[in-house]
C-alpha cells in the first residue's frame, strides 16, 4: 500500500515537471524579443553595391536639407516668407525622417545577421509615422500656401500670416503624434509567438501585424482607417488644390503662368512621390507585392533626397539666398585667417 502510494505521488511528480516545462516552452515561444530583417537583398555583392548607393544618397538628403534650413534661417527675406518658412520645415522633418530608417540600414548592409528588437521595432513605427504624417499635413498646408499667393495674391501676406504659420505647423505636430502613438497601441497590444522575420529593411505596421498570432482583421481595419485613409484624403485634397490652382493661371499673363507652374509642377513631383506609395501600401494590408519594398525606399530615401534638389535647383531665390550665405561664409574665413 505504501509502495502504490509512493509510486502514484511519483507519477504525479514527474507529470507536473513535465506540465511545467511544457508551459515554460510556450511561454517562450510566445515572448518575441526581437524582429529579423530580412532586408533588400540576400546577395553579399548587391548588399555592398547598395551601401555606398545608399549612403551617397543620405550624404545628400543631410548636407542638402541641412543646407535648406540654413540658408532660410539666415536669411530675413525667406525667413518672412511663408512658403519658404514651411519649407525650412519640411527639410528638417526628410533630413529627421531619413535618419529613422537609413543609418539602420546601411549597417545591416555590412552584417549577416539583421535584428531590430522589439522595442526599437516600436520606436522605428513610433517616429516614421510621427514624421511621415507631419510631412503630409505639411504638405497640405503648403498647397493651400500656393492657392491663396495665387488665387489671391493681394491679401497673401494678411492671411498667411506669422501666427497663422505657426499654429498650421503645430497643428501638423500634434496631428502626426496623434496618428503615430494610435499606430504603436495598435502594435504593443498584439501578441508574437513566431515567425519573427520582416520582410523589408525597416519595422513597419503592415509586416509586423503579419507576425501577430491572433485574428488582426479588426487592426488591419483600423490600419486603414488611419493610415490609409489619412493619405488618401491628404492626397486628393492636394490634387484638388492644384487642380483649382491651374484652373486659376488661365487668367493670367504668360509670364505669371511659367512661374507658377514650375512651382506647382515641383509640389506635385514630391506630393506623388511620398503619397502614391503610402496610399499602395497601407490601403491593402492584407496582401503584399514584390514592389512593395521599392515604394517603401521611395518614401523613406528617394523622396528626402529630391525634395532639396526640387526646392532648390528650381528656385532662383533660394539660389540667390545660398550665393549670399557662401560669399559671407567665405569673407569670415577670410578675416578669420588674416
């Protein structure tokens, strides 16, 4: 009797241990520390082709932006002007924006193993769309800049006021950080038992909620409606804006059309360039493409390292402004030395 006994209360024992490792294992299983990229590509040769692409392309997106904001704050004249005011702003949110993204992938492109861990992965989502939602809003408030020089050029200055820029570009502020802390609750609730492999250089929402073991129908849904949805509408106010603005330059002298044409032509290079592969992207979360990760480098590098080229090599007040800033930094080197 005593025998059975012992012998039973050993089997329960050993039943229990084995219950428990059981529970330690899936515990584990189901904690995902860390994410695996799986980058742009697997060939050692074309990994080492595009670091030194890619980091002549952030040299640019840096000293040009940088170069922007610069000569628009040292300037008086630019700095009065709202137009270029939100330009200053734009070049600080691409050089801030380039920095989420490039640096981490230009040194993956030197390593075998790509890892983010999960709290940089929700840091990574934090500020892409913190800075992308900004820069559409922006971009928004700049299309309505142009509508108003255009359509109404004689009260411009009163109604595109200082006070009012600034409460445009601290309305853009807050309603990118709204739209990037709803992304991330979207993301910390969701639980990640494996696979943990990212199809793309960089943490996004639509791949990590691939990753999510559980039913995301709901989160796909309100991926949508958030990102989804706020660049398709910031991209259709947009081309309606331009749109009325063009049909406004039909009244008006050969010389004024040229001009205003460029500068609409160039808004509407960048304003395609950041939200046709934003709205490709997050308007169908549930199915991905091959070119999904060359739209991705388009919003993420291209489109920071054209806008200074745009803004820029096509403006000739800009251009004016950054031959004074040279001349005075040379004339301070100048009587530095002597």
């Amino acid at each position: 009797m005593t025998s059975r006994y012992q012998c039973n209360k050993h089997c329960n024992e050993v039943i229990r241990s084995l219950g428990v490792l059981d529970l330690e294992k899936i515990g584990n299983d189901s904690n995902v520390s860390e994410f695996v990229l799986l980058g742009l590509s697997s060939s050692w040769e074309l990994q080492l082709f595009l670091f030194l692409l890619f980091l002549m392309i952030y040299m640019t997106i840096v000293l040009g932006n940088f170069l922007i904001m610069v000569t628009v704050w040292t300037d008086g004249h630019l700095l009065q002007s709202p137009m270029y005011y939100f330009l200053s702003h734009l070049s600080f949110i691409d050089l801030c924006l380039s920095c989420v993204t490039v640096p981490k992938m230009l040194g993956d492109f030197l390593r075998q193993e790509k890892t983010i861990s999960f709290s940089g992965c929700l840091a990574q989502i934090y500020f892409l769309h913190f800075l992308g939602a900004s820069e559409m809003l922006l971009l928004t408030v700049m299309a309505y800049d142009r509508y108003v020089a255009i359509c109404n050029p004689l009260h411009y200055l009163t109604a595109i006021n200082r006070q009012l820029c600034l409460q445009l570009i601290f309305a853009c502020w807050c309603c990118g950080f709204i739209h990037s802390i709803t992304q991330v609750i979207l993301i910390i609730k969701l639980p990640f038992c494996g696979p943990n492999e990212l199809d793309n250089f960089y943490c996004d929402v639509p791949q990590v909620i691939k990753l999510a073991c559980m039913d995301t129908s709901v989160v796909k849904l309100l991926m949508v409606s958030n990102s989804g949805l706020l660049s398709l509408i910031c991209f259709l106010v947009l081309i309606i804006s331009y749109a009325v603005i063009l049909m406004a330059l039909r009244t008006r002298f050969l010389q004024g059309q040229i001009k205003a044409l460029s500068t609409c032509a160039s808004h509407l290079t960048v304003v395609s360039l950041i939200f046709v592969p934003c709205v490709f992207i997050y308007l169908r979360p549930s199915c991905s493409f091959s070119v999904d990760k060359v739209f991705s480098v388009f919003y993420t590098v291209i489109t920071p390292m054209l806008n200074p080229l745009i803004y820029t090599l096509r403006n000739a007040d800009m251009k004016t402004a950054m031959q004074k800033l040279r001349k005075k930094h040379v004339t301070f080197c100048y009587h530095f030395e002597g």
